[in-house]
C-alpha cells in the first residue's frame, strides 16, 4: 500500500506543525540560528533562501552533499525550534503588547 502522506515520528504530518510563514515573515531575526545549526551555510545562502523553506533544504543538500531526505528530515527535526522562536518574535510585535 503506498502511503501519500509523509508523517514525522509522532505520526502527525508536517503541514499539522506551525505555519512557516512566521519563520519566513521574520526570516532575519533567525539567521543567526540557523548558522548556528548549519554552520557552512553563508551569509549570501542566507539572503538566497529568505525565508523559503524549499531553498533551505536546497542549500543544506548542496553545502553538506547530503540528499533531499536528509535535509528535509533535519529541517523537519529542527523546525520546531525554530517556530517556537517565530512565536515569540511575533508575540513581540503584536499591538499592546508593549505599552510606552
């Protein structure tokens, strides 16, 4: 039986996580994270992804000579850290939150 739906280890799949458009929105308050996680990524591999989780794993395939699978699975593995970050980013600038 071919399965069409690709699952994470905890059976849920990835479009059941949080939306990368937090990440993409605020792409340059993470940059320094993800360089930190893939460090041959370069600052102009950085500019190239802005935010396209697509082009990321692309980058990651090319600099770590790795496969597709690869590094889909460690931007999958890594992405829920990388959201929670998105979320205070964006709980920062919500309005009222900060009262002058």
């Amino acid at each position: 039986m071919k399965n069409s739906a690709k699952t994470t280890q905890t059976g849920k799949s990835p479009t059941a996580m949080p939306d990368w458009n937090a990440i993409k929105g605020h792409w340059s308050d993470f940059e320094r994270e993800i360089q930190e996680r893939w460090h041959d990524l370069t600052a102009d591999d950085l500019k190239m992804v802005a935010g396209d989780r697509d082009k990321l794993i692309g980058r990651i395939e090319e600099r770590y000579h790795i496969n597709r699978a690869a590094a889909e699975k460690q931007v999958s593995e890594w992405r829920p850290k990388l959201e929670g970050a998105a979320k205070k980013v964006t709980e920062s600038f919500s309005p009222g939150r900060h009262k002058a």
